[in-house]
C-alpha cells in the first residue's frame, strides 16, 4: 500500500527477510522456529518488536511511495489458465451492484467489526457476518458492496504459486534514475513475471517480486526483461528459499536440516 513500510531484517547468519507495510505478508528466506511474530502496528513492529529479537542484527526500513502492482490489481498468472467464458461470469459477478448507489469513501466505525469477522475468515457467508456484527444480513451484502465499489474493500484468492508451475522467487531491490523511475515501474507492472512493483525510498528506489518457472527463466528475465529496461543502474537479486507466512494464511515450517 502507498505510504506503508517495507523492513530488510538481516539475522545473525547474514540472511535477509522482507516484511511488508500492512505487516501481514512475512516473507523469509531460511528461517528457524524462532521467527519473531509480526503483529500490531507498523510504528510498534519497528520499535518495539524487531528490536527485542535476538536473532536480529540490523534492520533496515523504507516508505513506500507508489505502487505499480499488487494488492487489487493481481498477478495475472492465477488467470491465465481460465478461458474467456470461464472468466466473463467472474467479472460479471464483480461488477454486480457496485454501480447501484453511491460508494462509500471511508471506513466508518461500525466497519471494524465487519472487517476482523472478515478477517478471521474471508469466506464467511453474509449470515455468519451478520451475526458477527449485529447487523441484519440485507445490510452487511449492501455494505460489504459498497466497499467493494469503492475499492476500500477487495477479495483475494492466495494460491501457492507451484500450482502454476513456479519454482524459482525472488525479490528485486533496483536503483533507477528519477526522470526514468515510473516508466521502469510501469513497464515492470506490465511483464507476467511480476506480481508486486513499487517505488520505495533507500538506496535502491524500485523493489519487485519476481516468479518464474525455474532459474534459467529468472536469468533471462533479468538478462532481458530487465536488462532493456532504460534508467535502471543497479540490481540486487534476493531469491526467496522459503515462504514462513502469506498475507492471511500460515504456512507449516519444516524443521531445519
């Protein structure tokens, strides 16, 4: 998200691990049982949590300023495999009633509870929400709607990559020349590789995900994709070894060798 944190947490072996802004999306390289629990605020992450763990060493942390893709906008490899009549009743379903009344513009406080009850489970049926929120269920689809329409609110389906057959990650930290940094995002946002771009502050001002089916395919795309992109003059590549927490969903980690 525009605004948010992204944190380099370097452990005492010298490995890095990335957290994003909204602090849900823990993303580690090898790590052990003893992974710190990323919950809370941003400002009580960086101040309080980060600091007191043993296994880090240095902490490195940058805003992020604008994002070319992710969040709303998917990656768009979790469609490719449908046709165009598969995916024409998803989108039809999407746009249904979103144009129906104005949308709302902000959160109100009575969205708190919509929202944790979401967040417990976010395939809960409009009956389940109303009886998390004391609201009648005709009221929680109208909301649930409007924030939809309003872009405050989106659904997401997080699906392991391997699934399409991906088995090669990595993290990209660029350094672009201002007068070329938002063509280099732009362009980045456009390739089926990439599932996350955004400009950041720090030494390196453009970070991305990268999927690809296997290195031989990261090496190309680094060697042309990237390569051909104008501006850009410098390139760290992080290779993520192991997924510890998705946005949402925790993953089982196994024991080290």
């Amino acid at each position: 998200m525009p605004g948010g944190l992204q944190f380099v947490l370097i452990l005492p072996d010298g490995s890095k691990s990335m957290v994003s802004a909204d602090c849900t999306d823990f993303k580690a390289d090898d790590r052990g049982p003893q992974t710190p629990q990323l919950v809370g605020s941003p400002d009580d992450l960086l101040l309080r949590q980060l600091p007191a763990s043993r296994r880090i060493v240095a902490i490195s942390a940058h805003l992020l300023l604008h994002m070319f893709r992710g969040g709303i906008d998917h990656w768009p490899g979790t469609t490719t495999a449908l046709t165009a009549e598969q995916t024409a009743p998803l989108s039809a379903a999407l746009a249904t009633g979103e144009t129906a009344r104005p949308a709302a513009h902000s959160l109100g406080p009575d969205d708190q509870r919509l929202l944790a009850a979401l967040g417990r489970d976010g395939r809960a049926s409009y009956a389940e929400l109303a009886q998390a929120t004391h609201w009648h269920e005709s009221t929680v689809r109208r909301r649930v709607e409007d924030l939809r329409a309003a872009g405050l609110l989106y659904l997401d389906v997080d699906v392991d990559e391997a699934a399409f057959g991906i088995t090669t990650r990595a993290h990209l930290w660029m350094s672009v020349a201002p007068a070329r940094l938002a063509a280099a995002g732009e362009a980045m946002a456009r390739h089926p590789e990439i599932p996350f771009v955004a400009a950041t502050t720090g030494t390196s001002n453009l970070m991305a995900s990268v999927l690809c089916r296997d290195d031989e395919a990261l090496y190309r795309y680094l060697t042309e994709r990237i390569a051909s992109l104008e501006g850009v003059t410098a390139l760290e590549v992080a290779p993520i070894m192991r997924t510890a927490k998705r946005t949402g969903t925790v993953l089982p980690l196994r024991a080290s060798a």
